[in-house]
C-alpha cells in the first residue's frame, strides 16, 4: 500500500461528511453570485481541496460555463478565472483549435482527463496549447472534469485545474478522486446559476452525506450501468456481486429512512428505489467505461 494511498484513504469520507457539505452548501448559498463572490467561491473550493488532499494543490483554476454548437465548437464561454487575469479567456479563444483535451472532457462527462490522455507524457512541454497559450500564464500541468448540464446535449460545467512548473508531482495523483471531490462543487455551481432549487440541492446533498468513496463509486456504477446485471457491473468494479449487493442493499434502507419513504414492510423494497433518488449521480458518468472518442457533430 502506497504511502499516497493511506494519505489520501479517507479523503472523500471526510468531504462527503455532513458538517463539511453543510459548510460548502452554506457557502454556495451566501457567496455573492457577482464576479467577486464566484472568485471567492472558486478560492473557498481551493481551500477545501487542500484540506481533504494534503499536499494535493493547485495554483489556478478556471471553473467555465462552456455552450457548444452543432459542429461541438464553442460558442459561448463564462469563465471564472482564479488566479489568473480576464485575458485568459481572450488568448484561450485565439487558440482553442490547439486544445486537444477539452473535445475528450465534453465526450466524457463527469471523467477528470489531463494531457497524458492525447499526448505522450514526454511531451507536454511541447504541446502547442502549452507553448501557445498556458505557458505564459504560467501553466505547465493541467487536469480537467467537465459536466454536462441536467436536460442539455451540450452545455458544460467544467473545472480546469492547473498548476505551475514546480507542481510535478500531482499529473498521476488518482483522477477518480478528483471527480469525486469535484462533484459536490459542481452541484453547487449548478445551483448558483440556477440550475437546482435550493430544495433540491439539500436534498442531493443530504443523500451524499456520510458516503464512503466505495460506496459512492459502487453506487455510481449501479446508476449508470442500467443495461448490466450485479455480477457485470460487479466484475467492471473489481468487487464481488454480493459486496455490490450488500452496499445499495445498506444506501436503500438509509435512503428510506433519510426520506421517510413509506414502504410495505411485507415486502422487501426493490434496489430501483435507488434510481429515482439517485439520478443525478447520471453527471459523474461511468468511471469504469472506455472513453468516448471526441464528438465533432451534434447535427441530425
């Protein structure tokens, strides 16, 4: 085991506790939703990474509302730039054709990709958005984790987190991880732009309270592979089909009491109560899939 491993084990259980998500809900609710007030949400959702990830930062952050058209080019973009001046935007537009891995985030949503995924590891430093673009802000490493809006094709929240030539070590921390931290974030940033009801956002939050990293994974697996039965979605997960079993077994009854559903106690309640509470895990996508190649038409 990994001294990163035992570092980072509990990470995502303490994030998901409910003082910590009550903390961030608190936050997204009384942070102004003005260009300051989103800056400093975007520095409180640094902090908090910090804080669960020890000696996992970042040194930039862009966190866009990214429209795309028909041809999947962008055209419409809103970013919130931490730490990094308005102008970014401005060059990032004059050089979107060099961007390879934004293509591959819209494809696969809720998955978190760095460069390593278009270009070999060697050669980053080269690659022309590196040398055209971030390298003068400073930028030599980037991961990204884009989701798509609920109801749309092709309308993202995306994060990109980015760090400095001396930030060398974090391009293999473990990207599912990041996912996992980034989602709660993300459902915030829904909720400050509208997307989400206040009602609903604690909801989605009371039902990710107290969840393990296994649990969430194993769950988000169960959401988004309704085609697989227990044992296929149970060998993608690398678990046996009674631990897959045994853990929604555990969510659906603390599901049933966390919402007071009323349920015939001459009948054992079905898993599918899961599917309805737990629909908006359908953003983090299926972390066990191949990715999908890059989409280059939306038409018909």
């Amino acid at each position: 085991m990994s001294g990163s491993y035992r570092q980072f084990k509990n990470s995502i259980k303490n994030l998901l506790k409910r003082e910590s998500l009550d903390e961030i809900l608190a936050m997204g609710k009384s942070t102004p939703r003005t260009k300051d007030g989103n800056l400093e949400f975007s520095a409180f959702q640094n902090e908090v990474f910090e804080r669960i990830f020890p000696d996992f930062t970042y040194e930039f952050c862009t966190t866009s509302q990214i429209k795309l058209s028909e041809k999947s080019k962008i055209i419409d973009l809103v970013t919130v730039n931490w730490n990094l001046p308005d102008d970014v935007v401005v060059s990032y537009m004059q050089n979107e054709h060099l961007d390879d891995l934004s293509p591959l985030v819209y494809a696969n949503p809720g998955r978190a990709l760095n460069y390593t995924h278009v270009c070999r590891s060697e050669r980053l430093e080269d690659h022309p958005i590196f040398i055209k673009h971030l390298h003068k802000y400073g930028v030599h490493h980037a991961i990204s984790v884009g989701f798509l809006y609920p109801g749309h094709e092709s309308t993202f929240l995306s994060f990109d987190y980015l760090g400095d030539a001396a930030n060398a070590d974090w391009i293999s921390f473990d990207h599912t991880k990041i996912e996992l931290a980034s989602f709660p974030f993300a459902l915030v940033w829904l909720f400050r732009a509208e997307v989400f009801d206040e009602v609903r956002l604690k909801k989605m939050f009371l039902l990710l309270s107290g969840m393990t990293e296994n649990r969430l994974l194993n769950l988000r697996k169960y959401i988004n592979s309704p085609l697989q039965n227990f044992d296929q979605q149970a060998t993608d997960l690398g678990i046996k089909a009674s631990t897959l079993k045994d853990d929604l077994a555990m969510i659906r009854d603390r599901t049933i009491l966390r919402l007071n559903i009323r349920t015939d106690p001459g009948r054992n309640t079905p898993t599918r109560l899961l599917d309805q509470h737990y629909a908006f895990l359908t953003l983090l996508g299926d972390h066990t899939a191949e990715l999908n190649p890059p989409r280059h038409d939306l038409s018909f």
